[in-house]
C-alpha cells in the first residue's frame, strides 16, 4: 500500500514524527557563547543546496544534512574515555567508511521537532520523496487499516485489517521488504536490507559496530531498542567476563591446595562415613573416598567469590544506570523521548469476543467493551490454571532431585565408580533438568498466550506486559526452580543417621564436603551452555531447514514436483509481496528479549556458584546479536516500524532480578558454602591454636564439622561420623546456632552495605545525561523560536484522518 504525501503529512503532524529543521544546533551555541544578542534562527544561512540533498542514498535519515559532520568535533576537548573508545573503535573497524560514517553521524547535527504540516518549508528534505522512512510509512498505512472499517450492524462497527487476518478474510498483512537481501557486488548494495544484511546480519560482522539508525529507519524504534540493548548489555559483560576469569582460575590454582581438603585427602581411615542411604546392605565408607569433590568445592570457597559477589551486585546498578541514559539519549535522537504510548489500537479478538457495545466521545465510534462479570470469572480462571502449572514445575523439580540421588546410591556402591559418583550424578542430573526445562518450556509458552488470549486485554501494550510477567514468571520457575533447592535447600532438612525424613521411600540427599555450591556450579554451567545451544539452534537452524515456507526442505520439495526449469521461472515472476510471503511470519521481539533476561538472571542470580557464567553469555550474545540480525532481515517478514521510547516492562523486571540477585548470592555464600561455618571456626580457634604453636587456622576443622553416631542411632555395630554440629544425641550444638545467626547477620550486612552502594550509584549517576539534558533544552528553544507564529494551531481530529482512507491507493 503506498501513501500520497499529503496524506503523510497531515498524520506524521498527528503522530508526532520529528524531523530536522534547518537549523544547526552548533550555531545555535555557538551565538549564545560569543554574547551576539538573541539566539534567533537565521534560515538563510544555515542550509544550502547540497545540504538539502542526500549525500547517499541510503543515509537519508543520517546523512550530513542531519548528522554531526566528520571533523564537527575536532575542536571539542576530548575525555579520556572518549579517546580509549576512539581506539578500540578503530582497531576493530580500521578505515572503513561505512562504519565510520554511521558513528561520525549517530547524533543528529540538525535540530529536531515534531513536524508541523504548515511550516513543511523550515524542515529539510520536506520536499524529497524519502523524506519520511519507510518504516514511519508502514506505521501510518498500519493505523489507517487498523481505523478501516468494513462491516457494520446497527450501532455495531467491526474494523481493521488485524480483524480481517484474524477471521481468514486475508491470509496475511505486512509491510514489504526493500527487494531481496543477496547482492551480487557487496560494495554496490542497492537497497536498505542488503545494505544490513552485508554490513550487520553477518557473522564475520560479529566485532563490529551496530547501524542502529539504519537499523531504526528499516525496521523502526522497537526493533531497535531491542538491539540497542543486546548490544549495550553485551559490551557491558566484558569486564564482569574478565573479571569472572580471574576468580575462576584464582579458585583452580587453590584447588587441592588448602588446609581442609588436604585433611580430608590424606585421612585414609581416620574418618568412617555412616552409609548413605537407610538399607541394611548400603555400606559405610571413608571420607577419603571422596577427596576430588572436596577438592572441587575448596575452589569456590574462597575470599574471592565473596568479593566477585559484591562486584556483581554493583556491576548490576552500574548496568541498569548506564542503561537508562543510553536510551535517554536513543530517544532524543530518534525523536521518541516524549512519545506517548496512550493512544494504543484495540485489539481485534477483543472486539470478537466482546458482546457489549458503548459510544466512545474521543474516537465518535460505538467500541466494544468487555463487562466485569465476563471479565472476573476469567481472571480466577487462569488464577487457578497457573498454580497448577506452577506445581507441575514443583513435581518435575522433585521428580530430578529422585533421579539425582538414585543415580549417585546406584554408582557410589561400585568400588571403581565411588569417586566419581557425585559427579556423574550431578551432570547427569543436570541433562535431565535440562531437557525437562527445554520441553516444557513450549508448553508454558502456549498456556501463557492461551490464558492471556483468555482474560482478553483491550490494547496491544496491555496484551504485552501480562503476556510478559505471566511467561517470565513460569520460565524463572522452569529455569531455576533446581537451582534454587540446590542452593537453598539441599542438605538442610536432612536429620541424622536413624531419624533421616525419607520422601518417596528415600533418604534426603546430603550435601558434599564444602557445601552444595560445587554441584551448584556444576548444575548451572549445564543448563545455561546447554540452554543456549539449543534455543540457537533451534531459533536458527531448524527455520532454515524445515519451518519456514521458504526453507530447504519445502524448495527442494517444489523443484522436485515442479521441475528445476519451471520452478527457477516462477521464482523469477513472483512478485514482491509473493516473495515475501514465504518468509517466516513476522513476530514482535518478546521471545529475544525473554531468552536474554532469563540469561540475565543466570549471570546475576547465581554467579557465585560459577563465576564463569558472564563469559558463555558474552561468547553466546556476540553470536546471538548477529543470528536475530539475519533472521529480521533474511527469514521473517518485515515487521510494522513501530515507536518506542523505552524497553518498557522489561527493565522493570531487569531492575527486580538486580535486587533478588544481591539477596540470593548473599544466601548462597552464607548457606551454600563452607565460608562462613570456615570463618567462625578460624576466629574462635586462632588464639587456642597460636598458643599450641599452630599456624593453620582451620586445624581440625574436618574433625569438629563431622557429628558422631553412635550404634544405637544407625542400627550397626560401629560408630561412624557424619556433616552436621550435632552432639552425641542427635541435637544441635551451640556451635550450629552461632553459625545460624553469623549467616543471617551476614545476609543481612551483605545486602544492606551492596543496597547502599547501588543506591549511592543511582543518585551519582543521572538517569539522562547532561549534555543530552543541554541538547533538549536547545532543541525545544529553537524549536520554538523557529515555529512559533501567532496563528493559532489548527488541530488534527479523527473526522479528518477518516477522509484519507479513501487516498490509500494499493501499490
């Protein structure tokens, strides 16, 4: 569908789209510095001929007509920071020109504001048929169908092209791409999308600079917010991946060598272990039959995860701070920051649900609406479906934690296997979890659409952010649900020998020696490496192959029916909007921005478990980046340029999991791990062992950490030894409870001293920039100044945008 520009006009004043004036913003400044009287636009002289035509084609948008020159800054006073950046950027991208012109042209030089369709002449380019992108173009035609109406009964009006899909009158509705993607000369690209495909959505691309505006004018804010943030967020992962391999390696040169596990190595018979399970046959055994996961578990124990913890948790403050003044920033240039989202289209299964009608005075159309009593029983319904999904979630979280310990009782009773019992349980444990999650987490995909279809939201925007909490809800309970009893629960409800709780008939599992967090690691690096294959593969591979209309499978299959020659004629005769409807169906960009929260979560919740979680997603998110790039622009069909000024509900859910993730790795070093229960033990001790002459600090501490149980607890004939502080009875010793309130005081300093610094960070750092905060203000003065009549505004109503339907003319 193509728009005359009238009709363009009259709604990009409607909307709001911002365009350049002409007026440079240096100019502007450059007046109020020098003290020459009022700042007033001189329009004469600010634009000339060759400015108001595009240096490039492609540029458009971006180009020097508005767009900070190359050399415009070679005057300013460059940062330190500034200069290191200039470097990397040229290490990276060297001399060329395509990179560098979309950096040098990222922040627009000309002033920006909404258009005004009387004053068209003071904006540059107004007369130029490229003008307005092509994505603000499939904007207005998206709304002019969406307000069509095509079928009416009595007071009852039915409208939009979304309605006409949803009931099988079209089979589909979309925006067409510029032309194909592949191009025969990569430096003589000859439409936007082969232009992205060759300078963005490659691999070999995967070090280079993002063309967000490019990006924004193809594909429109949305799209490119999301990518704006993936790459912020993976650039942001470099010093947390650096830093994460250094306390990794810190913790394997450590490994084996400290003072516990040596003890527990060279013990031999020292230490007898009461059996595992409650069996008359299941065997007593060494503690040193277990040395290799002690040795494991001493790698994490250490000062330095403590401190990564901290650094993490204000990493996080940093990140979400930095993320808001990068989108402040995005917004100004892309003219969104002020967009108001209110104003949302109704969404058309919830016109065809809805039985009750009412005149709206805003719109003057008689809408659908839903009434309460149709709308409470659905909400209690789908109440009620998610606490079953939610306990489903629970039963398979049971049913690995079973499977665990049958495994581990099943190897550790093979003399050649017992070393490695725990490890192959736990991995294997871990693949189970991992499958488990993978398989029902498309069945949680279509419950939380089936229930939110179900409870029937008015708006698109309401749609989506109940949409999003419900699935990011029943994915945090997928994904984490055993990590979280690994971390928090295992080993702590576990009785003593004759008085274990059993579940299922088995006796809860025990954790190792230096606590939980070395299975903890284990469970994690599986799920999240193998998480990430899989969603790649199957988000890429698997389209190119079998699932979209055009892939592999079903051409060979049309050549095989059709024959080569016919096949490569009908090919070649397709038309645009054929060509496209082969693709992939066009989808909002809700399942990229849940895979990478969900690994935002992985990398901030447990990272104290294994610290080299910020490098998988650092190596995954360089790959990620480039794969979604090729599929918006080789394998889906070209999305509507929708606005945005934000990421919306999703950095509220980022800003939440910062705070659960500085409670969470407090709880993990304080019940997880042997830290702590090490620490108390080395300062109550140390002054008794300086006396004797001892310079260890935790001499002993195997000795004192393992509980006796005598025979008439376990029903054998011998005396064996246990983890717990317990005395000789089965009860907690006063140790036990001075390590319970030593935890909780730690929780409790750890995460009111990292709360102090992330709020200190927040105030510190504004949430827009100064100098972005410098150029609003500019941008709004001159602004005024330069439209600013003493007309009166002549205001745009829906009576007049209706007349322009009737100007749509089919493409």
């Amino acid at each position: 569908m193509n728009l005359p520009d009238s009709v363009m006009f009259r709604w990009a004043e409607k909307f709001g789209f911002e365009k350049p004036l002409k007026f440079d913003r240096k100019d502007f400044t450059s007046q109020t510095q020098d003290g020459r009287g009022a700042p007033g636009p001189k329009m004469g002289k600010k634009t000339s001929k060759k400015e108001n035509k595009p240096s490039n084609p492609f540029f458009s948008d971006i180009s020097p007509t508005d767009s900070a020159a190359d050399g415009d800054d070679k005057d300013e006073e460059k940062g330190i920071w500034e200069w290191f950046e200039n470097k990397i950027f040229y290490i990276l991208h060297g001399k060329e020109p395509f990179y560098a012109t979309m950096r040098n042209n990222f922040y627009p030089r000309f002033v920006k504001a909404p258009f005004v369709l009387k004053h068209k002449d003071k904006f540059i380019g107004s007369d130029r048929k490229d003008f307005f992108t092509t994505s603000e173009r499939s904007t207005v035609v998206y709304r002019l169908l969406q307000q069509a109406p095509y079928h009416k009964e009595g007071n009852r009006e039915f409208f939009g092209v979304d309605e006409l899909v949803a009931n099988g009158s079209y089979k589909a509705a979309y925006p067409l791409h510029d032309g194909p993607y592949e191009t025969e000369s990569p430096a003589m690209p000859t439409n936007h999308r082969q232009l992205l495909r060759f300078y963005w959505a490659s691999f070999k691309r995967w070090n280079k600079y993002q063309p967000l505006n490019l990006i924004r004018m193809y594909f429109g804010e949305k799209v490119a917010m999301y990518f704006a943030w993936t790459g912020f967020y993976t650039q942001s992962l470099f010093i947390p991946a650096i830093v994460g391999i250094i306390v990794f390696g810190y913790g394997q040169l450590r490994m084996g060598e400290d003072w516990v596990s040596k003890d527990i190595c060279t013990s031999n018979t020292k230490y007898l272990m009461c059996p595992q399970c409650e069996a008359v046959d299941c065997p007593a055994y060494y503690i040193s039959d277990i040395c290799n996961i002690a040795q494991s578990a001493t790698s994490v124990n250490n000062i330095s995860t403590l401190l990564f913890c901290v650094f993490m948790s204000v990493w996080v403050a940093y990140f979400l701070e930095s993320w808001k003044r990068k989108q402040a920033l995005l917004g100004h240039i892309w003219g969104v920051l002020n967009l108001d989202q209110s104003d949302e289209q109704v969404r058309p299964t919830y016109t065809q649900s809805c039985d009750s009608w009412k005149y709206n005075p805003r719109t003057r159309r008689h809408e659908a609406y839903m009434t309460k009593g149709k709308r409470y029983p659905r909400f209690m319904t789908t109440f009620v479906l998610i606490l079953i999904i939610l306990a489903c979630v629970l039963i398979f979280a049971i049913a690995v934690i079973v499977y665990d310990l049958a495994v581990y009782l099943a190897l550790f009773d093979l003399p050649s296997l017992k070393k490695y019992a725990r490890w192959f349980s736990s991995v294997s444990a871990g693949v189970m979890s991992l499958t488990l999650i993978i398989i029902m987490s498309k069945y949680y995909a279509k419950f939380a659409v089936y229930m939110t279809e179900w409870e029937n939201y008015k708006t698109q925007l309401e749609y989506e952010n109940n949409l999003t909490i419900r699935r990011y809800v029943f994915e945090v309970f997928n994904f984490y649900s055993s990590l979280v009893y690994i971390g928090f629960f295992k080993g702590k409800f576990n009785g003593y020998p004759g008085n274990h709780p059993l579940v299922f008939g088995v006796k809860m599992e025990d954790c190792p020696p230096g606590g939980c967090i070395s299975e903890l690691a284990t469970q994690m690096a599986i799920i999240l490496a193998g998480k990430q294959f899989i969603f790649t593969f199957s988000q890429f591979v698997i389209p190119i192959i079998f699932s979209n209309k055009g892939s592999c499978w079903n051409r060979c299959r049309t050549k095989v029916e059709e024959g080569e020659g016919a096949g490569s004629k009908k090919k070649l005769n397709k038309t645009p909007w054929e060509r496209d409807y082969v693709l992939a169906e066009t989808r909002d960009v809700f399942a990229e921005y849940l895979e990478m929260v969900i690994q935002y979560g992985f990398v901030t919740i447990f990272v104290a478990a294994f610290p080299l979680a910020p490098l998988l997603a650092l190596v995954n998110n360089l790959l990620e980046t480039r794969l979604d790039a090729f599929k918006f622009v080789a394998q889906l069909r070209r999305p509507t340029g929708l606005k945005c000024k934000d990421i919306g509900i999703w950095y509220n859910i980022l800003s939440a999991v910062g705070k659960i993730a500085i409670v969470c790795n407090a709880g993990i070093i304080a019940f997880s791990s042997d830290f702590l229960p090490m620490m108390l033990y080395a300062f109550e001790n140390a002054d008794r062992y300086k006396a004797m002459g001892i310079d260890e600090r935790l001499y002993g501490y195997v000795n004192f950490s393992l509980a006796y149980a005598s025979p008439q607890m376990t029903g054998l004939n011998i005396t064996c030894r246990y983890w717990a502080y317990r005395d000789r009875d089965g009860k907690h010793n006063f140790f036990f409870w001075k390590l319970f309130s030593v935890q909780l005081l730690f929780i409790i300093f750890f995460e009111h001293i990292v709360f102090g610094i992330v709020k200190l960070v927040d105030v510190v750092i504004p949430d827009i920039p100064g100098s972005v905060e410098l150029k609003i203000d500019i941008d709004e003065a001159i602004a005024k100044l330069v439209l600013d009549d003493d007309e009166s505004e002549a205001k745009v109503d829906a009576s007049t945008m209706t007349t322009d339907l009737g100007q749509v003319s089919a493409g």
